[in-house]
C-alpha cells in the first residue's frame, strides 16, 4: 500500500478523505444524518456503521508503523486517540454542521474541559455567564482556579460592562444558549460583536439547542460545546461529549495555539486536542457508545420535534389552570425571550420549562402524584422528567445564593419527553387536584 494514498486530513477530524456531497447541503436535517458516508467502505456494504470494538490497529510493516507515529502516515493506532466507529460520528456531526473539524469524547463535562484547556493557561482568564450548568460552575470556581484559570462571570447582557471585564490575558467568552432552570437566552450576536473586537474565542454551550435548531457557525460562535449525553445521546443511552470548530478563530493569535497554528493552520485546535490536551487526560468517547450517538443523530429532528410539540401542548395547558402561579418557556409568546428564541433557535429554544406553584409544600405534593412524569434529574430523556431544583441540584447553596441564582422554592423544572400529549396532561391534572 502506498503512504500517499492514505495520507489524508487527521486534524478534520477524519481519517479518510472522502467526498463531500454537495447536493446534500440542500436537503434537510434528518436526511444528511442519513446519509453521510462512512469514511472508509465497509467491506459487507453494512446500512449501519460498524461497531470497530478494538483497542489497537495493526500495520503492514515496521516502517509504515513508523510513518504513522511520525505523523505521515494516517492510521487509527490505539482507540484512546482515534476509533473508526467514533471517528464516523464526528464526521457525521462535522458533516451536519458544516463546522472545519468535530472531536467527540466521554461527557459534556469532558467537552467543556478539553476545549477551554486548548485555549487558556495559567495566567489567563475567560468571562462565563453566570447561570451555568452546575459541574460547569464548579470546573470553573474550583479545578481552574486550583490551576491558576481565573474566570470572570458577567450576566452577559450589557456590552460595556463586558468590555469592563478584559483584560490583556482574556482569552475567551464562554456561554450557554438557553440556561438552565432559568431559562435566559443571551444576545449571541452581541456576544460575537464583543469577542470580534477583543480577539476572544467565543464557545457556547449548545447542549439546550442541539445542531438541528441551532446554527452556532452562523452566529459567530467560534467553538460549540455539547453534552451529546442530552439530546444527541437519543434518549439518555449513553454519556457523551462534543466539541466543535466552527473554523472562525484565527489560531495564530492565541499563545497557546500558535506553535499548532503555524504547523496545522486551521486545524490548529483539533491538533492541539488530539496531540495534547485530549489525548493526554483520556476522556475518550468509546466505540460501543459512539454508535448509540450515532443512532441518536439520525432520530434527533424527530425526537426534538416531538419534544417541543409536548413543550407547547403543556404550556398552553398549564397557562389555563390557576393553581399555576407562573409559567418560563421561551417558546411561548409573551415570553421575554421569545424574540430570540425565534431569531436563533428557530422559535425551538429546547424543551425544558419551568412552572411555578403557590407554595414550596404544593410543588411536592404535586410531583408525589404524578403516574407518567417521573421524578429524575436528567434532561432530554424521552421519558419527561420533573425536579424541584430548589430542594435538590441547588440544595447545597444558600437561601439567597438560591435566590440570586434565579432559583424560587415554589418552581419545578420539566424536562419534555416522547409520551403522548394527551397522557402527559391527563397525568398533570390529575395530579394539580
Ligand atoms: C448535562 C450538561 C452538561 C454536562 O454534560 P455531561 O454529559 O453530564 O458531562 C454540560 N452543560 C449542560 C448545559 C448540560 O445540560
């Protein structure tokens, strides 16, 4: 076998080149997850990427073997860094969202992680929201800070005051699209505006708003973080992670980047993680999982939709019943953020709400009525599942940390699942008394 023939773009994310197919820019969401190509031919013409459940890959010869570990060579070698299976999803994800290259690995958290230690050092600070996913916020109060990380968190509202924030050593501005359970959507296009005219990498957390609703390279998000454990997983089969280039950072100008920017360019981030920082810590995602997200991918239009169906139906049923004190869902009209919702998710801003009783007390009677939805904490399963976050994600702030995180005690958080609308609103007022 000739070297040449093999050598192809490692740092796309993809082992083999392959032909893109233009016609399926044109087509829809859940047809382009269909069809993607594999990377390589399966040898059977298989419908379904093959689970490749090896650790290790064997070479022709010592010296082919030697070209692979000098880089000349491209070959999957040992799955911690490159599975054919895992390498297929991250094509798939590529493809979907046109992004310059995708690294999937084992958690959202491992995402977040990975793509932040890429870009920022000691020394060096990011601005966050200040709503975040729990673990997020504590990767950044307690891991980055023990590793000299500083993060600076703003409300991400008021342009000026985040100027405010930077200084000669912020790198970035991290965010998540819708937050959770306060269910804020940030002005994503001021964002970009703020992070173009400082040269900060903007990365947003897209778990909420999965690629089928949300066009993160459109909006000038530089990296996109997912919990593919959420949405993409397809229904809470596995635990995943994705961390995507949308190609619009020049590399060069980070410190961290620029020996990788001047070796590999535009692929300056992908190479830095599979050489570096990804490889090195081992959050790999595995091949037996890579296929679930996979089959994740191909029903996540269809899942969403249906999601979102339900997430109407119930809100439009609960903004009826007057035991119900308040309702937040940024699809409804009337919500405050349903212009953004509409401007950048497609009027689809995920589907989890937040609807409120007259008492603390109420909210658990309530929930210990409930036969369909099930009391979890997980989001995006297709079961619907419901929490009261005051008593449990949030239990181990204060009353007024709570309270300035946007957290009331008479609040329940619905994650929309599959069922059937009518069963999910027979089951709520059956319970609601
Ligand atoms: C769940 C979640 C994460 C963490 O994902 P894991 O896969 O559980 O590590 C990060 N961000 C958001 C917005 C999430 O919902």
């Amino acid at each position: 076998m000739h070297l040449s023939a093999r050598k192809a773009s490692l740092f796309s994310g993809h082992f083999y080149s392959f032909a893109k197919n233009d016609k399926m820019k044109r087509q829809g969401f859940t047809t382009r997850a269909l069809n993607v190509p594999f990377p390589k031919t399966d040898p059977h013409h298989a419908l379904q990427m093959p689970v490749y459940g090896a650790v290790a890959f064997e070479f022709d010869s010592s010296r082919q073997m030697a070209a692979s570990f000098r880089g000349e060579y491209v070959a999957h070698v040992y799955s911690r860094s490159s599975n054919p299976t895992v390498e297929y999803f991250e094509v798939k994800l590529r493809e979907l969202t046109g992004a310059q290259a995708v690294l999937a690995v084992a958690s959202g958290m491992a995402a977040i992680a990975d793509a932040l230690l890429a870009i920022v050092g000691s020394g060096d600070n990011i601005i966050a929201g200040n709503h975040l996913f729990g673990h997020t916020y504590a990767l950044f109060q307690q891991t980055f800070r023990d590793l000299g990380i500083e993060v600076r968190f703003s409300a991400l509202t008021d342009p000026q005051e985040i100027l405010g924030l930077v200084d000669e050593r912020t790198r970035a501005i991290f965010f998540e699209t819708v937050t959770n359970p306060q269910l804020e959507i940030p002005d994503i296009e001021m964002l970009s505006a703020v992070a173009r005219e400082k040269n900060l990498v903007l990365v947003a957390d897209s778990t909420m708003t999965p690629p089928n609703v949300f066009e993160a390279g459109n909006y000038g998000v530089d990296i996109e973080v997912l919990s593919t454990t959420k949405y993409v997983s397809g229904g809470a089969t596995s635990f995943g992670g994705a961390i995507i280039d949308h190609g619009s950072f020049d590399w060069a100008k980070l410190p961290l980047m620029q020996p990788y920017a001047r070796k590999f360019g535009k692929n300056a981030l992908i190479a830095r993680l599979r050489k570096n920082i990804y490889r090195n810590t081992g959050g790999s995602m595995t091949p037996q999982t890579a296929l679930l997200q996979i089959q994740g991918l191909d029903i996540l239009e269809l899942r969403v939709s249906r999601c979102f169906g339900n997430c109407m139906g119930i809100g439009k049923f609960l903004s009826t019943r007057k035991e119900v004190t308040r309702i937040d869902y940024p699809g409804l009209p009337g919500n405050e953020f349903y212009a953004l919702s509409r401007k950048y998710f497609r009027g689809i801003p995920g589907t989890i709400m937040t609807f409120d009783l007259a008492t603390e007390d109420a909210c658990y009677d309530f929930m210990d009525r409930l036969q369909v939805i099930r009391r979890a904490t997980n989001l995006n399963d297709n079961k619907t599942l419901i929490i009261h976050p005051w008593s449990t994600i949030y239990a181990e702030f204060s009353e007024e940390e709570r309270r300035t995180m946007g957290i009331r005690p008479t609040m329940m958080r619905l994650s929309l699942g599959i069922e059937d609308a009518a069963d999910l609103i027979a089951d709520i007022e059956q319970a609601l008394g």
